[in-house]
C-alpha cells in the first residue's frame, strides 16, 4: 500500500486527537509508520482518539506556541508532516474569530516555520478545507486555481492559511531549487465535508443527528437545503496519503494545491443526507428548522478534483449511500453495542478499493 513508503517512517501528524486525525493517525500506524502528534487533549468524551488507544507518541500542546513546536520537531525530526490541527467549525468562528484566526493562520506559520529548520522534513502536506474558495456558490465546482477567500471567520482563516502555504513554498519550498537550497517538497490538500464515526463535535450534521438518536430525539435541521460535497472520512484521507508519498519520492509536480472530494452526485442537501443516515439508524429522526437569524453559512458548494484523478489518480472510492450507511452504522453500534466499527470499515474500505483498482493500494 503507497509502494511501502510509510514504512519505518517518521511522520508527524498535527490534530492527531481530533476526527480526522484519528482516522490518520490509526492508517499511519497500520502502514508501519512511527508517529508523533501534536493536539490539545480531547475536549470532549467520548472522542475517536481515545476509545482507539493507538500506540503513538502524543505531545500536547498548541500550534500557537511556536517555541513548541519547533522543540517537538526538533526532538522528533520528522520525515513526513501532515499538519491537520484547527478550529474546524464555522458557528464557533462568528464566537471567537481572534481564535479562528490565530489557529488556523498562525498555527500553519508555526508549523512550516518547524519545517523549515528541520532538515530531516520531506514531504509536508497542509490541511485545510473546501470552504477556502471565495464562494459565489456556483453550480459547478471550484479548481485549484480559483481565488481564495471565504465570508466567515472559519472559512477567511482557511483562505488565509491557502496563501500562508503557498507563499512558503514560493519562498522557502520552490520546486525548482529542489535539492539545490533545500530537500522538502509542501503540498495543501482542499476536502469536501467528510463523515465518519468517531465525530462527537457540536454543530455538526453527523453528531448532531447521531447524539440524538441515542438519547431518542428529533434534530433539527438548521439549513436543510444546504448542498455539501459528503464523503467518508477515508477517501481524502487516502488522498493525503497517496499525495504526501510523492512528494517524500521527490517529485516537484505534485508541490501544489489539491481538492479531494467525491464526484458530483455525492454533492447532496443537508436533509438527503439526513435521510440517508435514517435508512440505517431509523431511530434518526430530523424536522428542518430553518433560523432566520442564525450567522450566514454557504448554501451551495462544490469541488472540481479532476485535477487530483488526472495527475494522482485519485478517486473517491464509496459511493454516497455506503458512506452514509456505514456512517450510521458506526454510531448505532457504537451506542447500542459498545462496538467501535473503525477497523471493520478500514477492512471495508481496503477491499473496495482492491476492486476498484486504486494506484495507491499497491
């Protein structure tokens, strides 16, 4: 799998304690890598990270202590860095913007500022979100290439830390003075909204709808119209990972931004959504409840990753109603039977991928 390139690697994931993190955390593991993360501990029980009790070096800190992190990298030296580490939710940003802002801008500075003085650094691949672009919540979906910007604090940080990456690599990362001033290659990876058992974050569909179901309550629906780029939380994940080893390989064209999301027709409302999760977990219910004065959030929005399936060969791998499904199914297990499906769905998801001939799982 990823040509055997995370094996007996050294790979720092920043955000290791959150959602996605985890998720990472745990394939790095099960690749052979030896890992490290940087994460504030888990603010909320339970959390994804702590009921998988991975074997990996944690340090909690903050990426806003730049005197950390670069100590924690040059203790650890890092071959392969993924830096995930964020305030993730747009409400929360309209509450505390300075922290948004500090976070996602300044923790990216810290961050490549650590790989830029540690000169066993590779392979670097920035994390941030779909919701970068300016969104003028076009029918067709956003390349790479289209400008940077974003109404809310969450999604302007996420712009911001879009152009903090790539001035660093214009600056410090060129590809072409690779291996002439410097041996480290950084890439920024754009994904739609991922699902996944093991989200317990508040303002969120998924957990939302998940907790209550478990406590036997209707949701509601704040913005059921709302069109998302839904995807299972391993399908960029393999993108990150696939990217992140050809940039370790060495090669200069893949130093760039990337979206990952799933194809068009998994860009559905809020409220299919929904009810593709109450397909699995009938106990899921939802009315919508729309707030005329809740803060603005994006009504529409879509990805174009054809540049990733032309040049990584990269494609999602699950269609939207097994994601879905095995969304669901993660939670009711989880609540019903003190089940945590995580490695059955990495097993699920390594045999689709198998019949689906994807490059990386060679």
């Amino acid at each position: 799998m990823f040509r055997g390139i995370y094996e007996g690697r050294r790979v720092l994931v920043t955000g290791h304690s959150g959602f996605k993190g985890s998720w990472l955390a745990a394939w790095l593991l099960r690749l052979g890598a030896r890992v490290c993360g940087i994460s504030l501990r888990p603010g909320y029980e339970p959390n994804h990270y702590s009921l998988l009790d991975l074997d990996l070096e944690s340090e909690w800190s903050n990426v806003r202590e730049s005197g950390e992190v670069r100590s924690i990298f040059a203790d650890f030296r890092p071959e392969i860095v993924f830096h995930l580490a964020a305030q993730a939710l747009v409400r929360p940003s309209y509450e505390e913007p300075a922290l948004t802002f500090a976070t996602n801008v300044m923790g990216t500075v810290n961050v490549l500022e650590a790989c830029r003085e540690t000169s066993s650094v590779r392979a670097v691949v920035i994390v941030t979100s779909d919701k970068c672009y300016e969104n003028r919540e076009w029918v067709w979906g956003y390349r790479e290439n289209d400008a940077m910007g974003g109404f809310d604090p969450y999604s302007a940080s996420k712009g911001c830390a879009e152009l903090v990456t790539a001035a660093y690599r214009r600056s410090f990362f060129a590809p072409e003075t690779f291996g002439k001033k410097h041996s480290t290659l950084v890439a920024s990876a754009r994904a739609g909204n991922v699902i996944g058992g093991g989200d317990w974050a508040a303002d969120r569909l998924v957990p939302d709808l998940m907790r209550s179901a478990a406590a036997h309550r209707e949701e509601a629906l704040r913005n059921p119209d709302a069109v998302r780029p839904w995807q299972h939380v391993l399908e960029p994940l393999s993108g990150y990972l696939q990217l992140a080893g050809k940039l370790y390989e060495g090669k200069t064209e893949f130093a760039d931004a990337w979206n990952f999301g799933p194809a068009p027709t998994a860009a559905v409302t809020v409220k299919e959504a929904a009810a593709a999760l109450q397909r699995s977990w009938p106990e899921v219910r939802f009315r919508a409840a729309g707030d005329p004065d809740a803060p603005h959030e994006a009504r529409l929005l879509r990805l174009d990753c054809s540049k990733a399936q032309s040049l990584l060969h990269w494609h999602g791998v699950w269609e939207p109603e097994t994601a879905f499904r095995r969304t669901a199914e993660w939670y009711r297990d989880f609540y019903l039977e003190h089940k945590i499906n995580t490695d059955a769905d990495f097993d699920a998801y390594f045999d689709s991928a198998a019949a689906a001939d994807m490059e990386w799982m060679n």
